[in-house]
C-alpha cells in the first residue's frame, strides 16, 4: 500500500519540504530506491544521505540543506520512523473477529467478541479476554488468566492459571508466562519441590521476546511493569520485579526475587543473581554477571577481555595468580623503602 | 480452601502451639494477615517474626518463645511449608480421566485409562502413557515414548520418539525431551549431520524448566537421574549424564559427552564444556564456564569482577598485559636480588 | 533393520576386508557387541580397537592391521558412520503424503502434494509448502512464507509471514523463523516499537535447534547461508548475517547487525555484540564475549578462568585494581632505574 508524502505528514505530523511523491515502502539509506523513504538519525550519516538514491528521507531541520530531494522534517527522526512503519506495515492485529472452529474455549470463559481467536488455541474455564486480543495458532491462556485489550499473543505462547497481562502487550511466539518458579526445599535425601501459588503480571505496553520465560511467584508475584521490552530467550524468575521502561537484551537472565529499577537497560546475555536491587537508569553491559545491590545510575561491566586464544593462553594463567603478584610486588615495594631509608645513595622518588 | 492448623498437623505432621485457627492461605512473613500463615526458616527473621502480621507461624522449635502466636513447631519449617503449599494449593494432575475430543492419539498407543488428555495433544504410535498422567494442551508425544505415572507435561511439552520420562516427573511448558543432539562431520567442504539414535532418558521424580532442551544421545543415551531439577532455558546436549538430586538454576547449559554427579549444583547461566567429568557435590558459582573436570566437592568460581564501567575500561585492557606485567615483576625481583648481593648497604628483606 | 557389510559398502563405498557378516546396530567403539558397528578415528584409539567385542569397525587403511576382525576401510571414518547411521536409521522425513484432517491450511496454500501434513498443523494464506516437506506436529508456517523441498519441521516450529526456508533445512522443535527483531525507538518517556518488516531467509542444507530463535530484519532481512548448523537455545537478531557453513553451539547469541562469515565455528554460550563484521574461518571459544570486529581467521578467546571459590576471591579483588598495581610496578621500575643511575654499587641489569 503506497502513501504520498503529504498524506503521511498529515497523519504522523511533520514538515515536508519538496514536491510531494509517492512512496511505496520503507528501506535503509543505503539501499533504498526512487519510491522509498529512509531516515537519517544525525549529522554522521550526511556523506551516505548524499549518496543515497532514496526518493525521500526523513531527517532533522539541521540536514535539510544536504537532503536535495522531497524530506519531511522532524524533530526525531528514528521515532518518526518507527511510527511510519507502523503506519505502512501494520503488525499484526484482531482483524476477523470470532472463534475458529478448532479453538477450545471454555464455556466460562469471558472473550470479548472483537477478539480474533485462531487454530488450536485453548481458553481455560474463567479466563477473560479483553477486546481486540488476537491470539495466534496454538496460543494457550489457562484458567482464570486475564489478557488486556489489543494484546497480541503469537503462535503457541503460553498464560499460565490466573496471570495478567496487560492492554497492548505484544508476546512472541513460544513465550511462557507464570511456569512455576524454581522452588525447592532440600529433605535430607531429596528435593521437595515448592507449590508455586504466585502470579505472574504484566503491566500495560510490555512487549516480550520469543522463547522468553517469565516465572510466576512462589508466594507473592512477579511482575513486569508498564512499557518493558523483553527480547528473546530471557529468563525472569520468581518474584522479580522489572521497573517500568526497562529494557533487556536477549539470553538475560534474572535470578529469583531481583528488583530492578524503572528506565534500566540491560546488555545481551547478562546474568543477574538473585535477591538484589537494581536501582533506576542503571546500564548493565552484555555478558555482565551481577552479583551485588547497584543504587546509583550508570553503566557497569565485569567482560574478561577478548585476545587471541594464544595470547589469552599467555595472560589468564596469571590471573590465577594475581593475589600472589600483588603481594610479590608489595614486598617490592617494602624493599625498596628499605633500601632507600639506609642507602646513604638513595635518591628522592621520580615522579 | 481453608484449613483449620489442627487440620494442618493432622496430615503434615509438627505440634500445633497456641489456639487452633482457621487459614485461608500462606503468605510472606512481612505481607501475611490474620488469617494466614507464614514460615520462619531461623533466629536471623526474629526480628521479622516479632513485626508480622501472620495469624499463625511455621517455627522451629528455638522461636516458639517470641512467635506470640499460633504456631506449627517443626524441624525444618521450610520443607514443611512446601508440604503445605501442596496440601493448600495442589499443583495441576489428572482430574478428568480420558482424552478431549480434539486429541490425536494413535490407534495403538498404550494410554492409562486413569491419564488426562487435554485439547490439541498429540500421541505417537507405540506410546506409553502411564497412570494420572496429565497431558496438557499441546503436548507432542511422539511414537514409542514413555511416559510415567504420575507425570504432569505442560502446555507444549514436546517428548521425542522412543525417550523415557520415569515416574511423578514434571515437564514445563516449552520443554523438549529427545531433539537431535549437534552432530555433524566435516565432510572437505560441508557438514554431514550425523543421525541421532540415542534416545533421552529420564528418571523419577524428575523436574524440567520452561523451553529447557534435552537432546537425545547419538548412540547411547543422554541420562538424567532419579530428583534431577532443570530449571527453564537449560540445554542438556547429546551423552551428558547428570547425576541423581543434583539441581541446576536457569540458563545453564552442558556440552555434550559431559558426566555430572550426584548432588551438584550449578548457579545461573553456568556453562560446562564437553567431555568432562564433574563429581558429586560439586557447586559451580553462577555464570562460570567450566573446561576441566572437577573431582574433588566444593564450590567453584570464575566471574569476571563487577565494577562501573569506567573503572573496567581502566583495568581490562591490563589483563590482556598480563603476562608481560607478572614478567616485569619477575625481573625487578632479579634486579634488587642483584642489587643486594653487591651492595655493602644492602639490608635483609622486610618481613 | 540388519545389513550385512557387503550391502553397507555397495551402497556407501569403502573397502571390505574380512568376511562379511550381519550388523544389526552401530554403537560406541567400548559399547559394541557381536552383532554391531563402530568405528575408530585415528591411531590414538588403538588400544581401545584391541580391546574392543565390536562384531566389525570403520577404520581407515593405517589401522586395518590391528583391526583383527571384519573391517570397512575408507578415507573418513567419522563422515561414513554418519552416512551409515543415516542408512540404517534414517531420520523423519515425509512419508504419507497428505495433510492430516485436523491440520489448517488456508485455501490459497501451495502444499506439494508429496508434503506430509501432520496433526494440528497451520498454514497460513499463499504459503508455499515443497515436495516432500514433513510438517510435524503443531508446527506453523505462517502467511506467504515458503518452505524449500524436503525440509522437516519438527513439532511446534513457527515460521513466520513471508520467511523463506531453503530445501533439506531441519527445524527443530519450538524454533522461531522470524519473530520481531528487538527493535525500539525511545520517544522522551517511552519506548516506541519499529515493526520489522524484513524477512527471516534461510538457505538450503541449513539445520536450526530446538528452541533457537532467528528473528526477521527491520528493514533488510536477517539472512542463513546455505549449511549452517545451529544448535539448541541461540539467538541470532535481527540483520545479523550467518555465512555458509558455520557451526554455533547451544546458547549462543548474536545481537543486531552482526555479519559472521563463512565456516567459522562459535562455541556454546559465546555471545557476540551488534554491528560487527566477523571474517570467515574465526573460532569463538565457548563462554567468549565478543565486542569488536575480527577479521583474521584463528581462535579468540575471552573466559575467566576457573578456580575454586576460596581461591577465586583471593585473585578477583586484585582484577579490580590492576590499573593501580601496573602503576605500582612502573614506579618500582623508575625508582629501580634511578637509584641505579646515581648509584656507584649498581649491577648491570640481570638476563
């Protein structure tokens, strides 16, 4: 579906400068063709926004003189981007709505009757279905589960008993909410496992990745609040909670009963440990274990540095014996105090 | 349901100290009301114990005196909660003996007339589905599996032709028992995938975490002993054994052909290279990579230290100088020893 | 299903040398009985060929001497067993043409009518299915998407609107094709999702894990050379580019952007950061975070390493002050140096 200039920034705001044209889809700078649109975050893209051969560019007032072809500007490029994918390539959303003939849906249930509910998907006794949802192939919300409006659940993602989910959630496909937390009590010989009677909640705008698993509380909930962004394969374990805004990168995880802040963002593969607090706008670096309470805002890293395996080979046996070289340099040190203080030679400390 | 405490210790056992009352449900210490009950695992909660609000308390038999209220003694008020948690919560099984409509099973698999098939289920020829079994919906058991008694598989669990889950085991959602384990040859100039013909094999009273994979064998088989407990997102690779009771957290995963015994535990995102052998009662901190085997019990570590990402960026790049450091230390050593043998003014080495 | 040796070698070439003789199984080289095949990779098993009951061995010609019994000779030893293993237990693959009655497929499909369809399958509109493909139970090929000939998809696999599946690729159960690339614009005091709009394109020969996710590109697409192997539990993001024939173990993670070239071997749980260029022929040992460009082949390492706990926290304090320990030992270094220079006892510098 092909949109002209002007009938974009009628809808998404904006200033188009230049003849109005046509334009059928979205592309990067360096690729895109004489009927598509890209965007230029900054002033560091200039050399390849004159080189581009897109038709249009979104950008700031501050490269409109470079542009030289029809640019709407804004004042965020990237965001106006965003929306205007939206815009052209709509996600996917409740269009038919109703039940297909294979769903299984519990005659207690309460699905609103804009929802689309799709193939082999499973609704449990009680569980409500707000306005809008479309639940994709084999999707499953277990009883007493409660879906927001507008959500989107994608093939064969799982709401265990009685979760939450928020309006305008987005779950990708294979995402398990509310499984059982890690709980379990050492008897003598054995492991006793923990009923799990917690919740998992969600707030409203959470969007999670593929695969991901949000455990539900042992005793008291997990909870996800407003506008998070979860990417794949990330683990959240019982109890946790994740502050409005937070962002994770994929392969996270979260050891159980962890509280981290609002505004947080935390680089892939990160591991946090369990019973922490994480304080607001804290940035973890991907591959960062954390083992200890960060108050303060900032980033934070602990990555071994990467070599070739040779010169690796060469450096991390010393490690393992860092203790002993900080010593061996101390009794340098203690020695040479020594030397000086009855060296009637001894020279004053370079500086 | 409510339970009255004497109704409690009737079936789990403990002395009943104080009133008989009636409870609604457990709760944490610090959040518990009137008319629930909380544990308390040692003198180090009196504190807390002393502040709550819980209508009746687990206890051992050392915070009797400050409970000042209702209260269950026991030896370990941790196992006894989990008990309990069971009694008054009982996590899903088999109710509805017989199979939903909507379940595809194959004409000649063996399922238990006491086994609950829900919607959507899949059963391969040749299947064994023991008593109670509880298939939720979408579960994929393919032909010759077994399942044991007693075993709950949750929405989606997938269990490959031919492997074996034992008895009472729980298989969360997402999880997949038996997929091809990585084999591949080099074949000059591609690679030739080798068949998998082991199967997986699980023993009693096994758990498994949400989208944990355990690969079946290529020959022989990938093992998981009697009380193992996989928490989610784990990857158990082809001919790993992993020994009775031992319990790992989310994230871990174990390359193939490694041995682990009985009793470990492994913390988050741990990684455990190939053909290794790991003892029993081994603890491995979490995310530490292992590429060695561990004989001897006790924990061990390897974690890169945490800090801000200014002070990393001002130790990190001496780590890759490691070598040549612990070299420059070597021979300000051999410079003072020299120095001292011809000195007259040398002095003896400080203590 | 039992051949004897001729059969093995009319059909897969190599020398036989000794009698022929009936092979009901392959096995383990220390497993195999009578009755059985191993085979034996170089000269540093020979002890273990003696030693072994295997009824015949694969070996190559420098071991036939000690063989000492029914031997099939060739150049690779490891690339015939896993040609024979595919011989004598061949892996799923279509075998009743037709779709199961319980399957969705959307009218204006293209199903090859030699695919089998399989229980509770969805197939989205205009998505193209080839010959032979076996669609396993509950998988999802989604809209417009296309599945090369002779692909297996094993259950619950999701491939999403308009990805692209080369021929012969193996999808292992609860993959994700596709899903959104982590994509997030922030607009001042919230995240503004981009909905990603390029594909997820796979070519032939390509093998994914269970449970691995490979999202769609934002704008471009996310892109699979022709025979990569990916194990279980990896992320590969969005317009990440995976050259033919690498291999990546369990739990790797590649963020956005990233180009890997051609043959390179990652190894488990190695993570590697967005928009960085990886040559080809570049190893990744396991547990290595990678946050630069490589553009030479060989290994690269990036892993603590490992100790006991005790010993652990005697040497991690000290990588947190390394900075000020090489600045200690530059100092030792200038004062040594001058107190040599006015020093008339100074010694030459120690070899």
């Amino acid at each position: 579906m092909a949109w002209t200039l002007s009938e974009i920034v009628a809808r998404l705001g904006g200033e188009l400068h230049g003849e109005d044209r046509l334009i059928a889809r979205l592309a990067p700078l360096d690729e895109a063709g004489a009927d598509e649109i890209a965007f230029v975050t900054g002033t560091k893209h200039a050399d390849a926004l004159r080189a581009s051969a897109a038709g249009a560019v979104i950008v700031k007032a501050d490269l409109l003189d470079i542009a030289a072809r029809p640019a709407i500007v804004c004042a965020d490029p990237y965001v106006y981007f965003a929306r205007l994918a939206g815009l052209m390539c709509p996600p996917p959303a409740a269009r038919a709505a109703g039940a297909h003939p294979s769903a299984a849906v519990a005659a207690d249930a309460q699905v609103a009757a804009s929802a689309e509910i799709r193939e082999f998907v499973s609704i449990g006794a009680g569980a409500v279905i707000g306005e809008r949802v479309l639940l994709m192939a084999g999707a499953v919300v277990e009883a007493g589960a409660v879906i927001g409006d507008d959500c989107v659940l994608h093939p064969r993602v799982v709401v265990h008993h009685g979760c939450v989910v928020g309006a305008r959630c987005i779950l990708h496909a294979g995402a398990v909410i509310g499984a059982d937390g890690f709980g379990n009590a050492w008897a003598g010989d054995h492991w006793e496992k923990i009923p799990q009677i917690g919740r998992a909640v969600l707030g409203d705008d959470v969007e999670i990745g593929a695969n991901t698993t949000i455990d539900r509380g042992a005793l008291a909930d997990t909870v996800i609040e407003r506008g998070v962004r979860l990417d794949n394969l990330i683990h959240i374990a019982h109890n946790c909670r994740v502050g409005a805004h937070t962002a994770m990168a994929a392969c996270v995880g979260v050891a159980g009963s962890t509280s981290i802040g609002a505004n947080c963002m935390i680089g892939g593969a990160a591991m946090i440990s369990g019973h922490l607090k994480i304080g607001d706008r804290v940035h973890i670096s991907g591959g960062t274990l954390v083992a200890k309470n960060l108050d303060k805002p900032g980033q934070y890293t602990a990555v071994y540095p990467l070599a070739t395996h040779k010169e690796w080979l060469g450096n991390a046996a010393h490690v393992r014996q860092l203790g002993k070289l900080a010593a061996r340099v101390k009794q340098l040190e203690a020695r040479l105090a020594a030397a000086n203080a009855t060296d009637p030679h001894s020279t004053k400390e370079p500086q």
